[in-house]
C-alpha cells in the first residue's frame, strides 16, 4: 500500500490522540495551549479529509476513525468545559445523551438488520459546527482574553436547539429505517 492510501487515517489517528491533550490542559486552566490544540485537531481534520478526497483509495478504517475522532474531540472537551463551569452543565448533558441515543440507535440497528450505512445528516452536520464554534470561543474567551460572552450565550442557544433537532432527527430517521425493513420482512 502506498503512502497516501495510510496518511490520512495517520492524521486522524493523531487528531484522536490530541483529545486527552485537550481535555488534560482545559483542566489544568491552560486554556490558550487547549484552544490551540484543538484549533490543530480542525486543521487535522481539514487535512485527512482533503487528502482522501485528492489520493482516494485510503484506508477503510479511516471512514470510521474520522467521525469517531470528531465525536470524541467535541465531546470530551464539551464534558471538560462543563466540569470546570465554562459550559453550562445541562448543554453538556444533552450533548453526551443525543451521542449516547444516535450510537445506541445505530448499533441496535444494526443488530436487527445487520446492515448500517453511515452517512450524516444535515442538521448533524450544522449541530456539529456549531459546537465546534462554541468550544473555539470559550476556549478564545478563556484562553486569549477574547471578550464575547454574548457570543458563547448565543452559540449555548444555537447548539441546543440543534442538538435537539438532530437527535429528534435521527430518532424519525432510524425508526423509519427499521419500519420499512421490518414490513420487507413479512
């Protein structure tokens, strides 16, 4: 196999690596290195997914480790903001509890059907920018003096709402899925 087909899984690897770097400086209030470390998991992630699209085949497992490195990055450093206070605990609550009911809605899923495809949904995708944007400014607010609380509070509104949609989305979605495979069956 050659070089390019391993590099951008190498890179997610890395940016899965960077998440308990992250969680380990919010915690230790080192709150500049944490937004610059996970500023270098964005740019990490821009990258695999660039050179994936540019040097195709690429390993299969990276299709999995891609978003599994996202999910982990967002949700550690949401959990580690929560704990110290800079993210209110309840967004941090209903962040973790619509991952926990999308993978237990996947792999249940996938056990009735022993068929999963993975592909996002839209307002996944907006509920997954938008917490990256809120995690970028409280880590900018805490870390580099920027002065934005009304930024974070409004980003704190943006991100339930569409956490909420998302999960209610997947929640139709799947149960859609498993409707139409269970009336193939009969």
């Amino acid at each position: 196999m050659s070089f390019t087909y391993w590099l951008p899984t190498a890179i997610t690897l890395v940016r899965l690596l960077l998440v308990p770097v992250a969680v380990y400086l919010i915690l230790q209030s080192a709150f500049a290195a944490a937004f610059w470390v996970v500023v270098a998991a964005g740019i990490s992630d821009a990258l695999d997914g660039a050179l994936a699209k540019r040097f195709p085949p690429v390993a299969p497992i990276g299709a999995y480790l891609d978003p599994l490195a996202d999910k982990a990055l967002l949700v550690a450093t949401t959990m580690a903001l929560g704990t110290i206070g800079a993210l209110p605990m309840w967004l941090v609550i209903l962040i973790v509890s619509r991952d926990v009911l999308i993978v237990g809605g996947a792999l249940l899923y996938n056990a009735l059907t022993n068929g999963l495809s993975m592909a996002p949904l839209k307002i996944s995708k907006a509920n997954t920018a938008a917490q990256v944007l809120l995690v970028g400014v409280v880590l900018a607010e805490l870390g580099l003096g920027l002065g934005a609380p009304a930024i974070s509070r409004a980003l704190v509104i943006v991100v339930a709402g569409t956490t909420l949609a998302s999960g209610a989305a997947y929640v139709w979605t799947w149960g859609r899925y498993a409707l139409e495979w269970e009336e193939q069956g009969k």
